[in-house]
C-alpha cells in the first residue's frame, strides 16, 4: 500500500542510556514500528534523549530562562515542528516510564501556548503513540501517561495507539536479548496496528486539512467568540 510518502514521524528513544552506553532495547521495538512506516515511504527521524542535554523546564527555550545549555530548541524542537506522527519509546523502572519521558512530556507541554496557522493549539492535526519495553508490570500504565499528556497538548491519539513487551518479572532478558520477544505475537501484532493506526490516521487529517478549528479556535475564543456554549451563570 502506498499513499504515505508525504507524511513525517519522530521517534524519541528516552531510555537512560546513551549510545554510545549500549543498544537499547527499547529502541529494538520502535525500530520495527519504524521499518514499517519507511516501508510505505514515511520519513522517519530517531533522537535518542540521552544523547543529548535536555535542559528542565516548560518553557521552549529554557536558555531564556537561566539555563547554560538546551539542546532542545534546535535539536528537537525543529523535528517535532514538523512531524505528522510523534511516537515515543520507553523502558519501564519500577513501573513507570522514565524520568527522561517526563522530560520529554514537560518539554512538549512547553509549547502548549503556540498556536497553528488555524488559531489552534499547536499540536492539533498531528497524532501520537507510545512504545514501551521493561521485564516488569507497567505497559498499560505508562501507556496511559503518554498518551494523556500527548492528546492532553493536542496530539490526535488513534485506536490502539502503543504497543510494548515484558519479560518475566524480576531480573531477566530484556525485548531483544537472545531473541527475547521477537517471536511474540501479541507485541508483533499490536506494533504493527500501531504503526498503521498511526499513518492512516496522519493520512487523514492531512487531507482534510487538520481538525476543523471551529468551536476550538483559540484566537477566536480570545476575541469573544463562544461557540455555542451557554454562559450558564452569567448574571
């Protein structure tokens, strides 16, 4: 099938290694989501978080705000911009998802504030997924932390937007490890509609233009528009 070749997706990788650390085998499972989109000629893009210096805050550029150095503006900022489709990766500690996927969710919520061409939200048109990896309980739950905080900013989340794989609880292999997971149907299957959930529905709103900005242009609620709401209250 082809029709994809137009659209653009990031891949943020925010296990807390780096490479130059060691293989991630969070990064084994995103790099199957991602061989399916280059396969219906999506252009893919990997950032590895750990790779980089992520100043903290919520705010775009945190260099503004006291901070020596933020790799973010130029790093990744430019790539997220730009991307139809925001997939992000994480391994599992304790049971949630890593500090630097809170980082990553606090940066993007940085840019809550902006707004699109349409007087919308920034993020609005764009759809997001999550990949998560660990030999612990917690897919599910970091699942739902991801993509709260992705549709909570904007982002379009798709049926059955993330996949992952567990080990056996404890120490053990991990996605990968002596072929750990490969074999899996359940994770293949789920990476799988993931990944097409995510382009079909990337594909969509690019030709429909985004999301209808009425009833949630931004600008225009500003200016006093109401949108059919009732202003029950109002004396």
């Amino acid at each position: 099938m082809s029709g994809f070749s137009d659209l653009k997706a990031v891949f943020i990788n925010t296990t807390l290694k780096s490479t130059a650390q060691g293989e991630s085998h969070t990064e084994r499972l995103m790099h199957n989501a991602m061989a399916i989109m280059e396969t219906n000629g999506v252009q893919v893009d990997l950032l590895r978080a750990a790779d980089h210096h992520i100043a903290f805050g919520v705010q775009p550029d945190m260099r503004e705000h006291g901070a020596d150095r933020d790799d973010w503006p130029e790093v990744f900022w430019p790539k997220i911009r730009d991307a139809d489709i925001l997939v992000i990766g994480t391994p599992l500690w304790l049971g949630e998802e890593s500090s630097l996927c809170r980082v990553i969710i606090e940066r993007l919520y940085a840019h809550s504030g902006q707004r699109n061409d349409r007087g919308q939200y920034i993020f609005y048109g764009k759809v997001g997924g999550c990949v998560i990896t660990g030999n612990e309980d917690g897919v599910k739950h970091a699942s739902m932390t991801c993509l709260y905080a992705m549709q909570h900013v904007g982002y379009t989340v798709p049926p059955q937007a993330d996949c992952g794989w567990i080990g056996e609880v404890g120490p053990g292999k991990s996605y990968g490890d002596d072929g750990a997971g490969y074999d899996n149907d359940f994770t293949k299957r789920n990476t799988t509609f993931m990944t097409w959930n995510l382009m079909h529905l990337a594909r969509m709103l690019k030709d429909a233009g985004g999301i209808p900005n009425h009833g949630n242009d931004v600008e225009a609620w500003n200016k006093g528009a109401l949108f059919d709401h009732p202003e029950i209250g109002k004396s």
